[in-house]
C-alpha cells in the first residue's frame, strides 16, 4: 500500500468495514416504502446500548455520548417511526458516501440491512434487524463525525507540536440537529469544520482527478532561468505546467515567453510564497517539479489540522501563518488586513497555540533569556567585557533588579550555571532588539509579537530569523489598530511616549484573540490554492505519525 493511499484511509474512514463483496451507495439514496400498518419498534433500553456497544469495542469510546442522545430522547428511535425509515437515513448515508474515503459495507452490515429492510418491510426478522440498523447508524454518525469533524485525538495532535487547544464536539447535539434539519440538501447542513476544510477538499478532487489523468510531467530546464523574450522549446513545457493549475488561462504552443506566460508565473509565485517576477528560476522549476501525489499528501495533511481549529470564530482576531510568513486580522471570516511577519529559525521553532492579546509596551526592554546570553553572549564578553555597554544592555543582579553590576567584575570563564545570578537586558532605544513596541499575550512558551530594527528583512521570502518570537513589519499600524477604540491614543499621543524612550505599558480594554498556526496548504480569498514549505518539519512528523497511530 502506498504511503499517500495509507494516509487516506487513516484520515477519512471509519466503522464497519468488510473485506467482502463491497457495496458503494450511489450519490443519491431512494425514498424508502412505509411500514405495515401492524409495526411495532422493538423497545431501546440503556442495558440493550451497553450490550451491544461491548459488542463492537471500537466503539466504546462513544458509549457514553450515545447514551446521552438516547437519554434526550426517552430511548425512542431516532432513525425510524412506526410509519417508516426517516428520511435521514438517506441523508446520512449520502453524507458517508460524499466523504474523501467512500464508505463501503458488506452484506453482512449497515447497507445490506438498510436494503434488505427498503425493499421488503413485511420481513419478518424487520424488528431485530431494525434495531440493529438504528443503533449501528447512530454508531456510524459518531465514529464519522469524530473522524470527518474531529481529527487526530488531543495526546497525538500534543505530539504533533500542535498547542491550540482542539475545538470541542457534542456529537450527541449535532446528531440531533441534523435529524431536525427538514431539508434533503447536504448543502444546507454545515458541518462544524474550518471553512478552509471544505476548501481544501474541493482542491483535492481536483488534484486527485488530475493524478488520474498521470498529473503532470518533469520540466528538464536547458538553462538556469527563462525570462520574457525568451525562445525555447521548455517554454512549451512550461505554458503546459501552468495551464494544468490553471495559472495559465489558455493554452499556447508557442515557444515564446510572452507577456500572457509572464503573468501566469506571478500568478503561480505568489501562490507559492516566492518574490513575483514573472521570471522562471530553479526555484520556480523545483516548485513545478514537485510530484502531484505530494501535493494531494500536503493538502490532506492540511485538511486534518483544519479539523483540529475552532470551526467559527466571531468578532476581530489575529492569526499568523507560520509557514506564510503572515499576520491576518479577521472579523469573522473575513480578512480586515495583513502584514508580513518574521517567525523563528528551525532550530528556534515558533510554537503552535493561542493566547489572548493584552498588553501593548511602548519603548519595551528587552530581557535577554538565559539560552541567548550563554550561547550567543558569553563567548563575545570573554573576548570584550564591554560588549554588553556596546550593545546598551543592562546587568542586573537576578534577585535584586535595582542593582546594576559592571560587566568587568564579573569572571567570565566560570561555569555557565553562575551566570544564572544575573539578568541583561537592553534598554528601550533604536539599538533594542524589540524596536519601538511589543504585544504581550501571556503564555507558558514566553513568545509575543514585537516591533525590530532588522527592516530589511521583511523583503526577504523567508522569514524565519528570530529566536521564536514573532517580529512584525508594521508595529506602528499594529498599536494604532489595537487602540483605536481606546481614549487618549492617537497619533500625538503615541509620539509623545516615544520620544521618552522610557518603557511604558498599555492594558487592553478588549483583549484580541491570538492564533499562532501551522498550515503550509490553504485557499485564499481569491479562492487560489496555496503551497508553502514545511519550514520545521511539521507535516513530515505528522505523516508519520498518523500511520503509526491508525484511528478506527
């Protein structure tokens, strides 16, 4: 079995499965016939749940939330009346038929029932067979919905570095609105996932059809760039690649790189995070060159953290895409505005989680953490005592903060645990690490977002520089936005504190929601399919672990 097919089956199937004759539903299930009028259900008691959920231990992590649901009920059938099969039936099974892994089942199990009952409703054994059916249906929607909606269980998605807390589900109360929803139209139920889930999920289809159709061949360049104006015979091979994503509009057969193929290149530069030139590089190529059955593995992977996140979110918040680079502002679902970010170096990994904003600091101090000043630090004031005056920090004593100690009568070559009696830090400045302002949002993993004096950059593609924190290109525009509905800060008020240069804090009065996220596939508001690099190693772990840790 091949590793993308094993992520597929781990990602998306679930229950009752058979290795005989498999039957698949068509997309659409028929109207089933009524029951005799002499029908009677055969009663549902808490005992009968138990016995059978113990009968399929795979299950048995549902007992209780199944119980809850027939509890609401008063133990009364949820699937069938005494008139008939509820049309939800045959909404629910096209709903597991419409899945990213089609749900098959032998003729021993769920469809075979379901079919055996449809096309016969005076069967005698109906009763049994009945009960049976409603209790395996009501097992299914939890074990799909906890696969589908749920994702990875919370100790594996730990694993995965992955520290925002998982959104949480009552199957029970979500079974129940969908078999009130009057409507046939899938369409209509919204599933409690990510909006970027069900977006990605149309890019799989898509990629998955083009995978079918052999995907797209290797681009062997002559040379190390194409530009416009150029004449070649891998231009052709070129206008191919991008026709096939669809960055090119029409196709050409020219070997020309014109003006039209100038533009579909940007369009796919930008969907790939690189500096749009139009210009095709080695970097360009190599992005072109990734095979297909990559790309579906990487938005697979992607769709499983979109199960993870809170599925709907009101009001303002911020999000920073890891891999992208990237801070958003939201209200809702709608992006208000972004800005470029620099986020830590793979061995300075920027942590996954969420926090709360709270504080903004005008003129900030910068601390210098203990790892910093004995890897980085140390080795200089060996050579130089007067490194740190050079640098405008500060040495203090750590258990008493108001006493400055001069760097030169500290014995530098002692074991680095000594160094622990002191704290540096830099003071507010233009030489501060932390710029003009920083944004506290407190956490265990003392990370947060701050102004920086490297400007420069901000150009740069990649942007992962810092020691974890996460450094933003336009702090001023940032602490204005934050305060805009707070009196006393405007434009003159701020300068003021600037010019002070002496450290200031700002308590939120509405705190702003912080997401720090990790997704290196996404579809942006144009409705573009986006690819970024998996820059700490992120989606090769969790790959891995998702087939060493199968689910259902």
């Amino acid at each position: 079995m091949s590793r993308i097919f094993t992520i597929f089956i781990l990602l998306a199937s679930i229950a009752f499965v058979s290795c005989s004759k498999k039957i698949v539903l068509k997309q659409k299930v028929a109207k089933t016939k009524v029951f005799p009028k002499n029908f009677d259900l055969k009663p549902i008691s808490d005992t009968v749940l138990v016995v059978f959920i113990q009968g399929h231990p795979k299950f048995l992590s549902y007992l209780q939330g199944v119980k809850e649901f027939y509890k609401k009920r008063n133990f009364d059938y949820a699937w069938f009346a005494k008139e008939g099969m509820a049309p939800r039936i045959d909404m629910f099974l096209n709903m597991m038929n419409g899945a990213e892994n089609k749900i098959d089942f032998s003729h021993d199990s769920l469809l075979s029932i379901y079919n055996r009952i449809r096309e016969d409703t005076s069967v005698v054994a109906a009763q049994d067979s009945l009960l049976n059916l409603e209790l395996k249906l009501s097992l299914s929607f939890f074990a799909f919905a906890d696969r589908e909606w749920s994702g990875s269980d919370e100790k594996l998605v730990r694993k995965l570095e992955w520290y925002i807390p998982k959104k949480k589900l009552k199957y029970e109360d979500i079974l129940d609105s969908l078999l009130k929803n009057e409507t046939d139209d899938l369409s209509l139920f919204k599933a409690p996932v990510y909006s970027q889930y069900e977006l990605l999920k149309g890019y799989l289809a898509k990629y998955k059809a083009l995978e079918e159709k052999a995907g797209w061949s290797q681009i062997w360049a002559d040379k190390k760039s194409y530009k416009l104006g150029d004449t070649s015979a891998i231009v052709v091979q070129i206008k191919k690649r991008l026709l096939i994503t669809g960055d090119m509009e029409s196709s050409d057969s020219l070997p020309l790189f014109d003006s039209t193929l100038v533009k579909a290149v940007k369009r796919f530069q930008n969907r790939y995070g690189m500096n749009p030139d139009g210009k095709v590089g080695v970097l360009v190529i190599k992005e072109m060159n990734t095979p297909i059955h990559q790309r579906i593995e990487q938005i697979i992977i992607n769709m499983e953290r979109c199960r993870w996140v809170p599925f709907e979110l009101k009001g303002d918040y911020f999000m920073v895409n890891i891999p992208e680079f990237k801070l958003h502002a939201y209200e809702g679902n709608k992006i208000l505005w972004d800005m470029n970010v620099v986020v830590g170096k793979a061995t300075n990994k920027t942590v996954i989680f969420n926090g709360n904003l709270q504080y903004i600091v005008l003129n900030p101090y910068w601390v210098v953490t203990s790892n910093i000043f004995e890897k980085e630090f140390l080795p200089k004031l060996r050579k130089n005592t007067g490194y740190l005056k050079s640098q405008d920090i500060e040495l203090l004593k750590a258990n008493d903060p108001t006493v400055l100690i001069d760097p030169a009568t500290v014995n530098w070559n002692r074991s680095d645990s000594y160094y622990h009696n002191y704290v540096a830090r830099q003071v507010p400045g233009s030489n501060n690490s932390l710029g003009k302002v920083k944004f506290i949002f407190p956490n265990q993993f003392s990370i947060y977002l701050h102004d920086t004096p490297a400007k420069a950059l901000f150009s740069e593609s990649n942007r992962s520089f810092s020691h974890g924190c996460i450094r933003v290109e336009k702090p001023e525009f940032l602490t204005k936005f934050l305060l805009r509905d707070q009196s006393g800060w405007n434009d003159k008020a701020l300068a003021k504190v600037w010019a002070t240069k002496k450290e200031q804090y700002i308590p939120l009065k509405k705190k702003m929601p912080v997401f720090i996220a990790y997704f290196t596939a996404w579809v942006d508001q144009k409705g573009k399919l986006n690819f970024r690099h998996d820059i700490y190693g992120h989606d090769a772990k969790m790959a891995k672990l998702l087939i060493e840790k199968p689910r259902i």
